[in-house]
C-alpha cells in the first residue's frame, strides 16, 4: 500500500488566481479516453462548474457549466474522462459532457440529499450522500433515483466506489465507516474513527492477496484497513 505519511511534503507546480468568484469546494481530475487530456472540473459556491484542461505546464480554461441555482458542494467524472457531475444546494444533480460543456441529465435529488457524488467504475449510476444518511444511487440514462440504502447514521460527508464496483464506502460526521455491498445492498462492514469522516477513497491498484486496500481521512488523522471480500 502505497505511503501516505503526513511526514510527507509537496511543492506547488502551479497556481491558478481567481479561478472562481468564491470558494472552491470540489475538484476532480481524469484523463479523457477519447483524446487522452488531462481535464480538472472544479465546482463553487459561484454556482458554476469550470472544466480546465492541464497541459502539463498550466490550466486552460474550457468550459464554464451554469444551470445551477445555488452552490455546487460536490463534483466527480467517471472514469473514461468523458463525463462530469456536479451536485449544488439547489437539490439537483447535473450530467456533463466533458467535450462539449453541454448538460444531458438533469436529476432532482431532494434539499441536501446529493451533498457528496461518485460516479460508479461503470458509469451507469451515481452514489450521493445525504444528510439523513442515506446513499442514493441514481441512474445516469434514466436520471431516477434507482434504489436507496438506509443507514439512519449521521450526515454523509464522502462518500467512494471500490475498482470493481462491488461496494459503496460512505463517511459520516458521527466518525461512523459504512461498507455496503452494492449488489444486494447490504451493510457488510463498520468502522468506527470517532472523527468526521473526510474523505474516503478506496486504493486504486490491484491487489492480489485477497482483500480490499481502503483508506479514509479523519481531519489529519489517517486510517488504513483490510476489508475481506
């Protein structure tokens, strides 16, 4: 598992000033399969949704996504790079595509019902996290909310799909982990931090012996399992 010690430093490469009028509070970055670029969506409290291109010496400006009513708290692209979601205090979520800017699915998701977003490896449904604490998982063809996984925890703050999309980690403010199998919906694992939880994220790489590398973050403490599957 690869070292994530905060022992670690980093320098910044670049800086882009002004990006959006207010706070930033999502980013997403994927490389696209159709031309191979490097493309960054950022979401803000603007209401607007910015796609950049990374050149690999800055940022270009290319798209800038308005429809949103309100803040955009949370952001994501599947992983072809071809499209783009973004959820806003409005209570709707938002299908782009990356190549054109233009919206194709707008879904209504309830007031504070879509706070965190997450594309399956898939690219057939999108997980949202809610306040009551249920993950929403929403068709991305049909714009439906296709079935709902009851937790009764506290406010979902992140929420992630492990590789083969088999199951949904969500981080809740309670400090609460919950892993659900996303074939039968049921709630297979939880972990107990103690901390909000912000984000989480499955490791990405393959791994051959047998278990799932999961990794979430609790302010600046950081928590490494192996789950059996």
């Amino acid at each position: 598992m690869a070292n994530t010690g905060l022992s670690q430093l980093y320098s910044i490469i670049f800086k882009q000033e002004n990006a959006h009028e207010d706070s930033i509070w999502s980013c997403a970055w994927q490389q696209s399969d159709r031309d191979r670029s490097e493309n960054i969506i950022t979401g803000g409290i603007d209401d607007l949704v910015k796609v950049w291109k990374w050149t690999g010496e800055k940022l270009e400006l290319r798209h800038v996504l308005e429809g949103h009513q309100l803040g955009v708290v949370s952001v994501d692209m599947n992983l072809s790079g071809t499209l783009a979601a973004s959820s806003s205090l409005d209570s709707h979520v938002r299908v782009w595509d990356v190549d054109t800017g233009k919206c194709i699915k707008s879904m209504e998701a309830g007031p504070v019902d879509a706070w965190t977003i997450s594309f399956s490896p898939d690219s057939r449904f999108l997980a949202t996290g809610s306040h009551s604490g249920k993950i929403n998982l929403f068709g991305v063809e049909s714009g439906r909310k296709e079935e709902s996984l009851d937790i009764r925890g506290g406010f979902t703050l992140s929420i992630a799909y492990s590789p083969d999309g088999k199951l949904i980690a969500s981080g809740a403010i309670d400090g609460i982990i919950n892993i659900f199998d996303t074939q039968t919906g049921r709630l297979i694992h939880t972990l107990e931090v103690l901390s909000p939880m912000n984000p989480v994220e499955f490791e990405k790489d393959d791994d051959t012996n047998g278990h799932i590398d999961f990794i979430s973050t609790a302010a600046t403490l950081y928590c490494r399992r192996k789950l059996r599957h």
